[in-house]
C-alpha cells in the first residue's frame, strides 16, 4: 500500500468511532475514503475484490452475521453492493453494546428500494470523504486557521506560494490522492480528473441503479452543468438550455440524482439568516461538482485554457475554494452554505457551525478592485443581519486565488489566499 497521506478529518474520523458503534464513510471511489478507513481498521471485507468479493456477497445475503465477525473496526468496503447489510451492521452494533465496531465504506449511494429498514440513528455515524484539499495536498502555507478565526485570531498574517500559472494547475488536478502522490508528471496528474469523467458517462452512473443512461446525453448534462458551476440555475433552466430534444426537466432530475448518489456533484443550499427586514431570500441550490477539476474536465479545459478564459477561471476557482471550505470545517461541526436575496444581493459562501457561529466569505481570484467590491458585499450584508437574534458574524473575509500575502483591513475585512489556509 502507498504511503498515506493525513487527511483533515482524521481526527473527527477518530472521534466518531469513540462515540458511535459503526462509521459510514461516503464518498467518490477516488477520493481515498478506503485508503483512510484502513489507516483506522483491524481488519477488512472488499465486497468489490476481484477474488473473494463475490463470495462475500452471497455470505453477506445468506449470513451476514459470519461476515461481520472479525477484528474491530471492521471495514466493510462498498457495503451499497449488499444494501441489506446495512440493517445487519445495526443489528449486530446493538446487540454488542460497544463503540467502535465498524466502518462502512461506499462510493455510491444505494437506491432506496426497501432493503434498510432502520436508518441507523444513534448507532450509525457518518462522514463524508471529500477530495483533498490543498492544505492536504502540501499546496497551502497553512498560516491562515479556519478555526483560529472562529475563535476572534483576525490579525492574519501570511504569504500564499501560489501564483495564477500554479492555481490554474491546481483547479484542473484537482484533490485526487493519486494525482497528488510525489513525483507524478504534472500531465499524468491532469489525467486523472478525465478519466474519472471518462468512466462516469460510461459505466459508473449507468450501473449505480441498474438504469440506463446516455452517454452522449450524460456528457451534454454535465457540460452545461459545469458551464453553470457557482450558479443557481433550475434543473428546468438547465434541461430547456440544452439542444437535445431528448433532454426534458425528468431526465434532467433523473442525471442530476444519479451524479449526486455518485459523489461527482454537491449542491450547496442555500442559507437562512434572521435579518432586520423582511427580505425575501432564494432559496435555490448553487451548482458545484465535488472537485473543481470535474467541472475542468467536464469543459475539456486544462491550465492553459482556463487563463485564457479568466471568466470560466473564476467559476471553476470558486468550486476550489468551496471544497476546501467544506472540508475544513468538519472538524468544527460546520457545512457551507450561500445567501441571495430579493435584491440580488449574494455572498459565495457563508460557513456556519452548529453552535451558531458563522463567517461570511466572498470568493475572489485577485486584483484590487475586486477585493473591494467583495469587502463592499460582506459589510452590506452584515448590516442586514438582526444580532438582536443571532450573534454578528465572527468574520468577514474575501478568499483570493493569486493575492500573495494575508491581512486585515482597517474595516476589520480579512483577505486570505486559499494557498495560506488550512483547518
């Protein structure tokens, strides 16, 4: 096995096997997910094996209990191959009474026919294993600290090593464990993120169900959604835009629910604030993919092409920042969210914890101008917000792709390149 790479969530993995009888880990096959789970297991099932798997399979539908004896943790790896597993690992977790037995890995999300019945509340904890972001990957300075900022550390100071050549790079590689290994050609690299996109149009999504998909008309549905990334344009807007006859708002949900369950996109919902008018809010999903290099891919844009198209740049850009933002702040017991209101007035990202805490970030790659109409968006929201009932935000800041160094503006705005950011 290659050498593994810590990962921010790490510590919330350990945490969870503390507290809770299993572990689902979900996310893309390629994201590493299996390669984490076993850093914390004593001992392995591969539902997939080329060898061994099938026989687990009809073990698992005839006496899964056999199959679930072993030395804990015990990784079930692509566990949605023998959904009703899942009822099983509950059982079994229940009847021993003790933290820590499991962990469940899947890199898709099975159909929901019937096969579980219990949802696993209380036994079962979950954890979403994003691509890695560039804090992980080495590509961060790591001077900047998402929690340090919730805990009032404003006076940032840093230098980011990235420059736009570089960040362009970064965008189309993507998070992928094997893209990001030491000494691997900076062209192999780029590869992987098309492959990925190459095997879901072909095989991944066609087989995730057992449903039929087009390949011709996945690739023409993920080409306008990737045009669309950082929006929040309908499913129905989407579909009429597209020049396939064949392609009506039901296939368009039908695509759009397939590459979900699959982990190639993650909508981002939209945020609720309690604000000192009644302005109404849109409540609409912003599009993302789960890596922004999935977005390069799906566009068969590279480096060089998205410097040539600073405006695709940026929307590509965007979906860097929000997943490391997403991943970052798991650890805090947070997610990310978006605001637009009425009056079109947006912020990019809005990361907010369970305790109430949020911070507001706008989402620049650079320059000047545009960092102060960023600073400009945040304080206008602030001033929308009713702190009679919730708390003013812990921080503003506008996240940069190229600026090189981190500070604090005398309006309190904070400016942080994404390459000095870490957990």
């Amino acid at each position: 096995m290659k050498e593994y790479i810590p990962r921010v969530v790490d510590s919330l993995f350990s945490l969870k096997l503390e507290t809770m009888g299993a572990v689902y880990v979900k996310g893309a096959k390629w994201c590493g997910k299996t390669t984490t789970s076993k850093q914390f297991a004593k001992s392995v099932v591969y539902l997939d094996g080329p060898e061994s798997g099938e026989s687990y399979r009809a073990m698992a539908e005839h006496s899964p209990s056999r199959l679930l004896d072993g030395d804990v943790p015990r990784l079930i790896d692509e566990w949605q191959l023998v959904p009703s597993l899942w009822d099983a690992i509950r059982f079994t977790v229940d009847r021993r009474g003790e933290d820590g037995q499991f962990i469940i890995t899947g890199s898709v999300t099975p159909p929901e026919d019937g096969n579980r019945h219990h949802s696993g509340t209380g036994q079962i904890a979950r954890l979403f294993m994003r691509p890695m972001t560039l804090s992980e990957s080495g590509n961060s300075s790591n001077q900047v600290s998402l929690r340090k900022l919730f805990e009032g550390n404003l006076d940032v100071t840093g230098e980011s090593p990235i420059r736009i050549d570089e960040l362009a790079f970064l965008a189309c590689r993507g998070g992928w464990p094997r893209a990001c290994e030491a000494g691997r050609s900076r062209n192999s690299a780029l590869q992987i993120a098309r492959e990925y996109i190459d095997a879901v149009t072909a095989s991944d999504i066609t087989t995730s169900d057992g449903g039929s998909v087009s390949p011709v008309l996945m690739k023409q549905f993920l080409i306008s959604y990737a045009r669309n990334t950082g929006s929040q344009i309908t499913l129905s807007t989407l579909s009429s835009n597209l020049t396939d006859t064949a392609f009506s708002e039901h296939t368009a949900l039908n695509y759009h629910k397939r590459l979900t369950n699959t982990f190639v996109i993650e909508d981002m919902a939209a945020w609720n604030p309690n604000l000192r008018s009644k302005t109404a809010l849109r409540t609409s999903p912003t599009r993302y993919f789960t890596d922004p290099s999935l977005a390069a891919a799906s566009l068969g844009a590279g480096p060089d092409d998205l410097i040539a198209d600073m405006n695709t740049f940026g929307f590509v850009f965007e979906n860097l920042c929000i997943r490391d933002l997403r991943v970052y702040c798991q650890p805090l017991d947070g997610d990310v969210f978006h605001y637009r209101d009425k009056n079109n007035l947006e912020c990019d990202a809005v990361v907010h914890l369970r305790n109430g805490e949020y911070g507001l970030i706008e989402v620049k790659i650079g320059g000047q101008t545009a960092i102060e109409h960023g600073a400009k968006t945040l304080k206008k929201l602030a001033q929308k917000i009713d702190t009679g009932k919730m708390p003013a935000p812990s921080f503003m800041m506008v996240l940069t792709g190229v600026s090189p160094v981190a500070y604090q503006r005398p309006d309190g705005v904070i400016v942080v390149p994404v390459g000095c950011l870490c957990p």
